[in-house]
C-alpha cells in the first residue's frame, strides 16, 4: 500500500472513531463509581481495533475481534432488563447479570457462591426446591412464579423459567431466568377480589339481585332471586331482563330507565313494580341500579338490587290510614273533612251547585259514657257512624271531628238555596229519626238523639273556617231549642258571634286594665240583722258601661278567663275579710264567694285558696264558698277530697241554686255542706205558684233534715219573707234587704244596722 493510500486509510479510520465517540461517548468514574463497564471496555477495544485496522495487523486484528463479540456478549448480558443467572448443582450462584442483583437487592459481587434458595420468599420455598428437583430429574425447561425476599422493602414476585445446561467447569448447572411480576399480579390480586367481591354480593344479599351487561342481559343472579321469582338459572342467565317472567315488569319505564336514565346518571334509585307471585300473592318491589366497571369482566356492568317493600307499603298505608281517618268509626276525621270541604268549595261555584254543611252532636252522651262507661261508648259510636253512613248517597260525606260531634257535607243539592235548604233539611230529619231508634249496648237499650246545626254552602268566597263556625252556632242554637232538633244557620247567629268574640276580647283588656268591681250585698236573718254578705262580681265597660254578668260570666268560663278572674274576686274577699276582722261591727261578718265549676275542676284550686287565705291574713271560718250544682257533674270523688280539705281548714261552703239542677239526694248528702240555697226562681213566684212553694219547703226541710242552715235568695217582698218563714227559713237575702252595693256603701249600712254587732 501506497503512502498516499495509508494516509488515506487512517483519514477514513479516524472518522469512524469520531462517529463513534458520538455515538457511544464513554463514561467516566463519576459515574460508574470507579467501576469500568462492560460497555465502556468494549468502547476502548473498538478504537483499539480501529487502529490495528490501520496498521494492518492480521493476527492481532482477529484476536480483538473475538474480544469485541466476548463483550459484546457481556454488554447485553449485564444491561437487559430481565435478570439471568447460573446456578450450580448445589444452588450457589456462579454468575448473574445486573437486573439479578438489582431484583435480589444484593450487590453483584456479593451474589457470587450464594445460595439462591436464601432469597426465596419462605411460603414459596417449598415451590424452588420441587422446581429445582423436577428440573435435574427431568432437564425439562420448568417456570413457576415466585416471591423474592429483599433485604429492605415488600417481596418482589417475579417468573422463573429455569433450563439446564452441562458445562466442562461446573458440571450440570441451572440458568435462570427472572422477570419481575409484581405489578401484574397486584392486577391479578384487584381482579380476583374484583371478582369475588362482586360474587359475594350477588349471592349474600338477602334481597334479589341480577348482575347485567351494557345489552341488559344477565350475568348472573342470586339465589334469592331465583327463590323469590320462581325462575330457574337456565331461563335466567343470557336472557334479557325484559323476558323474565310474564308481565313482572313495567317493560317502557323499566327501558327508559336502564337504557337512558341510568347511562346519563350512573344510578336510580326507588323505582316501584308490582308482581303477583305464585303462591305469596301481589308483592310491592322496589328496585335500585347502579352501574360499576368490573375487572373480570372488562366492562361496565349494572347491580340491579329489588327489594320487597311490601310491608313497608302496608304501614304507610296504615298510617296515612290514621292520618286521615278516626280509628273508632272509620269514617273521616277532621283533616280529611277539610280537604273534602275545600274542595267541595271549589266544585260548587265552578258548577252552580249548593251544598250543606251539617254539624251533629249526640245529646247526653256524656251521662251515657259515665254511666255504662267508655266501652259502651265506643259502641254507641260506631253505631252512630254506620246509621250515619246508611242516611247518605254514595258521593256524600260524614266524618267524626272528635267526641261525639260528627259532620255531613251534602253537595249538588240544587242551584237555588231554598232547593238545597229543602233537601238538607229531609237528610236531617231522616238522621234525627235513625239516631231516635233503640240502641242495643249488651244488657242496655239507649234512645238516642242529637242536636244538628245546618249551614249552606255554593256562594265565590266562601272558607272553610267561616263554614264551620256558621255550622257550629247552628248545632248549638238547636241544643238551647230544645235538642233532638236541627237548626239553620242564620245572619242573626254571625251577629252574635261577632258580638261574643269582641266579647271574649274585652275581658281580657278589662283584666289587665283592672275594669272588675266588686259588689256585696247583705245576707241577713230572722231579725233582719246582718250576718254575712256575698261578693258580687261587676264589669263596667268603658264604652259599653255595665255588662250584666249573666252575659260575661259564661264567656269567661267557656275562655278560661274565670281562673284568673275567679282568683282575683278570691284576694279581694279575703282581703276584706282581714281589714273586718279588725271592726267590732264587722268582724262578725261571713263572706260568701262564688265558686265557678271550671275553677273547683282546676288541678290547683284548693292550694290557691289555702295560700290566699293565709297570705291575706283572713279567718277562714268567715269565708263561704258557693257551688253551683254543675261542680258536681264532674268526678264525684275528686270534688268530695277538695271539699274535705278546705272543711278541715275552716272554710264553709253553701249550695247554690239548689233544686234547678240534676244532683240525686244520695250525693248531696255526702257532701259536706253548711248552706243550702234556694233559688231566686222558685222565690219569685213562691206566692203564686203552688209547685214552686212545694220546692221551697222540700228544701228547707232537707237542710233540716241533713243539719244544714237554709238560705233564700231574691226576696223582694215583705209577703215572700214571710211565707218563707213559716216553711221554716229565717235567712234571706235579696233586694227587700239591700242591693249590691259597693264596698263604702255596704260598710255605710252595716254602721246603720242597729243589729250589726254580734249577738
């Protein structure tokens, strides 16, 4: 070779070195640690054989060669990506590659003469060791996945395949080779609990439940499903979840919702279906889907979940049940009274219909529960219910409110109202008629009836609220008419409710703005001395002036304002009772107060008394309490206790109004009486009337007879004073003797009476 072609050589030489180098630029200690690579000796070896190349060294050219393909042998050896190894026959490793040591988690160095069964996880040794013995029984080619044990971190699984090879240094060996699993079997894991969770969900829930793919097919069901649909696994699994059983499904809806809804929103929940099964009858299902993206299957699935609610749907049927209807009669209460009434309301001006409206109470049925008891009660009720029902047309309602009130709405009676007035009134009658019939309650037979009060609805405007106070005035304008009557609301009944409602207001602007008086008027003997006096309650409106007390006294009963009115008339009484008790000429004096039944009911009245009276500084002796004979209508054995009570404290008590009551002589003798009065009605006509002086001379005898005082009250006239004293009465009170009066006035006339000092 020619100079010039030498120079040329090594020109053409020297750029493959720095193509080369550009390429595969070498690395350096830094950052190999001082240890040259494979990859970096074999870098060296090619730029060395690149020169002899250009020297044209034949022998030493082919000896590079081989050590070039040696490393790169060794190159790819060290730097792949799965790990190789030998082992001997013993189980020490004689070589291994780079990605061994790093799954092994040992430096390579170390590896060499270890035993590679050290690095076997210890549940998986078992597993090595039979591999191992297959493979030197048989030198089949043998794999098996296991879990290496690293010094540091959690157990790496890899895949060993494992061949054998006999070699002149070592004999027979084993080549290993390892690649890592460990994500792979993390998804296996995910899957098969995926998997067995999704089982174990379709076959323990109690209720039925269906697995289904995107096409709404089944994948599966559980055997609840199976039991409670009567279907088998073979007409069930593949099958489209419409043709599952016949007409077990509301085919469009169920459609719309697996198909549109549930895509849109992953889930629905509560969508009912009915189904009549065989043998348990028509059951209430509700179902609840959810749609869930399962591993073993590789694809979205939907959880149908049903769920029997039968049950569930009786109790609240039961309880709206209650909500609307009286659990005693059947009928509808109050509520469902008022929804109806409203729309009875609405249907009647829209169609130019009247209707009625009639409220119904049964007259004395409270003597009839007191006497025979709740349980006879009962049954009066719910035989009034059903002669009720019998009076009406089917398109007609009647309902129990409470007690024993009952409501009839009638509707379409006609576009006049003396049409609609003529026919309420026959239904009325019809009813008057069937409660008048005999009542069999087991031993006793009842005559029943009732008060009825009738309004007239179809007129634009009108309310609920406004029909039924019409309809209460009525009911109880026919009760003072007698009972066992019916009664027509008319504009004369809204004028006095109108007038009570101001009424009720009044009072109780009067009590706070210290409006009340009050009055006393004279008590006096057979010498016409006086010796007691009675507290008269009086209302001067500011506006109205005097409001008679027969007027205000039973609104405020029925308001409850008595208690706090009575309790007021109480302080003052015994406040007067003190400020006497220090007079020589009235310290004799008793006092009498009335007492109303709905104070002597009141859980506290004997506790009031006893501390007004001991705060006031009163002598108890001198302080009567009137009773009318109402109180006694109550619970018999309660108002005897509270009487005894306040006796043993001093006070006395008088009867009031005797002889217009109901009150049997074998209860007014239990009582522990001091006085008995006789009414002013039976005074006021006691020279007239031959009956009413009969009554006033049984009185007065039974108070003789029983040790009581007798007292008149309304004596006007100097003739019925003494008729009464020849019956035997010699205590009187009543304008002869002095009218109310205030508290000046009436102390001015004891200082004028020349009998008012004791004796």
């Amino acid at each position: 070779m020619t100079s010039s072609a030498l120079h040329t050589a090594a020109l053409r030489r020297r750029a493959e070195i720095l193509a080369w180098q550009e390429q595969s630029p070498p690395r350096g200690a830094a950052e190999t640690g001082g240890i040259d690579t494979p990859s970096q000796t074999l870098y060296e070896l090619r730029v060395h054989q690149i020169e002899l190349e250009m020297q044209n060294d034949e022998l030493r050219k082919f000896q590079l060669d081989r050590e070039v393909s040696r490393y790169y042998y060794v190159d790819f050896y060290d730097l792949a990506p799965v790990g190789f190894c030998t082992v001997d026959d013993k189980g020490a490793i004689l070589q291994a590659n780079l990605a061994t040591a790093k799954l092994l988690g040992v430096p390579r160095d170390q590896l060499i003469k270890q035993a590679f069964a050290r690095f076997i996880g210890l549940e998986d040794q078992d597993s090595y060791h039979l591999m191992r013995m297959r493979l030197l029984q048989t030198q089949e080619v043998q794999s098996c996945d296991l879990r290496l044990r690293q010094n540091k971190g959690e157990p790496l699984w890899v895949s060993l395949t494992v061949s054998a090879t006999l070699t002149a240094d070592h004999g027979l060996v084993m080549r290993i080779v390892l690649s890592e699993m460990t994500e792979r079997k993390r998804i296996e894991a995910e899957v098969l609990a995926a998997k067995e969770y999704a089982q174990n969900i379709v076959e323990t829930v109690r209720e039925p439940l269906l697995v289904l793919d995107a096409g709404l097919r089944v994948l599966s069901a559980n055997q609840c499903f199976y039991s409670t649909f009567q279907v088998l696994p073979g007409n069930t699994i593949g099958n489209y979840i419409y043709d599952l059983g016949d007409k077990q499904w509301d085919i469009p809806k169920l459609r719309l919702l697996l198909e549109d809804v549930l895509p849109k929103a992953c889930v629905f929940n509560g969508y009912e279906v009915e189904h009549e099964f065989p043998g348990v009858g028509r059951r209430t299902m509700l179902l609840n889907a959810r749609e869930i993206f399962r591993l073993d299957v590789g694809s979205k699935v939907i959880l149908l979940a049903i769920e029997d609610i039968t049950e569930r749907k009786l109790v609240q049927e039961q309880i709206q049940h209650l909500a609307y209807f009286d659990p005693l009669t059947d009928l509808p209460n109050r509520r469902l009274m008022l929804d109806r009434l409203q729309q009875a309301l609405l249907a009647s001006v829209r169609h130019r219909q009247r209707g009625a409206l009639m409220l119904m109470d049964l007259d004395n049925f409270k003597t009839l529960n007191d006497t025979l008891g709740h349980s006879q009660g009962d049954l009066m009720l719910q035989e009034v219910a059903a002669r009720l029902k019998a009076c009406l047309r089917d398109g007609d309602t009647v309902a129990r409110i409470g007690g024993d009130e009952f409501i009839v709405m009638l509707e379409d009676l006609g576009e006049s109202p003396l049409q609609a007035a003529t026919q309420a009134a026959m239904v009325g009658e019809k009813i008057l008629r069937r409660l008048s019939q005999v009542v069999e309650l087991g031993n006793f037979k009842h005559s029943g009836s009732a008060s009825i009060g009738i309004t007239l609805f179809g007129e634009a405007g009108e309310t609920a609220d406004e029909l039924l106070i019409r309809v209460d005035l009525a009911m109880y304008r026919a009760k003072d008419a007698g009972r066992n009557t019916l009664c027509f609301f008319d504009q004369q009944m809204h004028t006095d409710l109108t007038t009570r409602v101001l009424l009720e207001e009044d009072l109780r602007l009067a009590l706070q703005q210290h409006q009340f008086s009050v009055y006393y008027q004279a008590q006096v003997n057979a010498r016409s001395r006086i010796t007691g006096v009675e507290a008269l309650l009086r209302w001067q409106h500011p506006t109205r002036g005097w409001v008679s007390p027969v007027e205000f006294i039973p609104k405020a009963e029925k308001s409850g304002l008595i208690l706090p009115l009575g309790l007021w008339v109480l302080q003052v009484a015994c406040e007067q009772l003190a400020l006497w008790a220090m007079r020589p000429e009235t310290a004799h004096l008793t006092l009498a107060v009335n007492v109303s039944a709905r104070q002597f009911r009141d859980s506290d009245f004997v506790s009031q008394v006893l501390e007004t009276v001991h705060s006031s500084g009163a002598n108890a002796k001198l302080l009567k309490l009137e009773l009318t004979e109402s109180v006694l209508a109550a619970n018999v054995e309660d108002v005897i206790t509270k009487m005894k009570t306040l006796k043993a404290a001093g006070i006395s008590f008088s009867l009031d109004d005797f002889g217009t009551g109901y009150s049997s002589l074998s209860l007014i003798k239990r009582l522990p009486l001091d006085y008995l009065k006789i009414d002013q009605s039976f005074v006021h006509n006691i020279l007239l009337d031959p009956d009413d002086a009969a009554i006033a001379k049984m009185v007065i005898v039974l108070a003789h007879t029983m040790g009581v005082q007798v007292i008149a009250e309304g004596v006007e006239t100097m003739e019925q004073r003494d008729l009464l004293a020849t019956l035997g009465c010699h205590n009187y009170q009543g304008y002869l003797f002095g009218r109310p009066v205030p508290i000046e006035e009436f102390e001015a006339l004891v200082t004028l009476d020349p009998g008012s000092s004791p004796g």
